[in-house]
C-alpha cells in the first residue's frame, strides 16, 4: 500500500533543504488519506513568512512530483 512507502523518513528526504525539521505523519484511514506536517518548512509558515504559500499548495505540488514504485497488486 502507499502508506508503506510514504514514510516520514522518505518525505523527509525529498524534501531535505526546504524542510528543516521534523516530518510527521498523521493516517486519516476513513478518508483512505495521509497528512504531513513538514516543520520548520518556509521560514515558520505561510502565516508567519514573506514566503507566501497558500495554504502548502506548492508543498503538495512538490510532493505529487515524488517518485515512487506502485506494486502490481494494487494494479488488481
């Protein structure tokens, strides 16, 4: 399942130099969904930083870009 691989340890390294401290990951298994809290991640916030992120869309872009192998019996 991709629980199993979007581990904080690999979201953490794809995104090493923009978040610089911990990940942690949250399971939201009634909505069969994952959430992510990159702290220390554009200067504090999009609330607190010149940095403007709307509500982490860009970080949510990025992370739709990651890479990951899908087994073939999720294919099924």
């Amino acid at each position: 399942m991709l629980r199993d691989v979007l581990t904080i340890e690999r979201v953490s390294k794809h995104f090493t130099g923009i978040c610089l401290g911990p990940v942690e990951r949250f399971e939201l298994p009634n909505l069969w969904a994952l959430n992510f809290i990159l702290h220390d991640t554009l200067g504090g916030g999009g609330t607190v930083s010149l940095k403007l992120d709307a509500q982490g869309k860009t970080i949510a872009t990025a992370m739709l870009l990651m890479e990951v192998e899908v087994p073939d019996a999720l294919f099924d």
